[in-house]
C-alpha cells in the first residue's frame, strides 16, 4: 500500500537527511491522512485513491513551478520541481501518445462508439483504465480525434 510506502520511506529521508524529500514525504502524508479522516472515507486509503493525491500534487507543484519561472524566481521553481521529482517516484509510468491511442481506439470498439454523441461513454471508460496514467485532457484529444475521424 502506497500509505504504507510513504511511511518506511519517511524514516528512511530522516536517516538519510534528505530535507527536501523528507518534507514532501511528510507533506504526503499529511493528505493522506487528511482523506483518510475525511467523512464516509473508512479506515483505509485505497492506493486508487492515493494515486489521485499524488497527481494532484504534482500537477500543483508543476504549475507553481511555472508561475515562479514567469515571475523571475528559479529559486522557488527548482525547489517546486524538486518535490514533483519526489512526488513522481511514487507515481506509475505515464503512457505515452501511441499507447493511449491504442488503448482508446480498443474502448471505442469495446463500446460500440460511432460518433462525437459517444464522447461521454467512452471517456468515462477511459478515465478509469488510465486513471494514473494519462492526463484527462490528453485522453480527451485522442478520443475527440478517433471520433471524428470515425464520422
């Protein structure tokens, strides 16, 4: 379990001394923990569920990282880029343009889809299969693609 993980991997960045990952490991977990205690969230944190914080995290420390490098402070950029660095290791290997189309064109065949009409259902479906993966937004432009092309 990713929760687990974050955990021994804490202890192992206090041995180290490694101050910048044992912050973002610490600042993991505090969102772990936080959707743990969450309301109707159970006991457990299911690693679906974790792997959603971790990409919301990254995606955030990216777009700091790009604000900071628009307002002139690499400084605090390279730091934001340190912790995705960080916050990436414990995220799986994004699928490249190539494979999500292929896994795309399968779902629309899966389905049934013939046109834009089916965006929803297959979306939906692709969602889930590459939640972790692929970005919403690069999911998105494949299927429009092979949709229209389909039409």
């Amino acid at each position: 379990m990713l929760f687990d993980q974050i955990n021994t991997d804490i202890k192992e960045a206090m041995k180290a001394r490694d101050k910048v990952r044992l912050a973002t490991l610490r600042n993991i977990k505090k969102y772990f923990l936080e959707a743990k205690t969450a309301p109707g969230a159970g006991d457990d944190l299911a690693d679906d569920a974790a792997l959603r914080i971790l990409q919301k995290l990254a995606k955030q420390g990216r777009e700091s990282a790009a604000t900071f490098s628009q307002q002139g402070r690499q400084d605090l950029a390279d730091d934001e880029m340190a912790q995705v660095a960080v916050i990436e290791a414990y995220l799986p290997k994004p699928l490249s343009e190539t494979e999500i189309e292929v896994a795309v064109a399968a779902i629309i065949a899966e389905v049934g889809a013939t046109s834009m009409k089916d965006m929803g259902r297959v979306m939906g479906l692709a969602s889930r299969q590459m939640a972790g993966r692929a970005e919403g937004g690069a999911i998105s432009a494949v299927v429009k693609r092979l949709l229209a092309a389909q039409a």
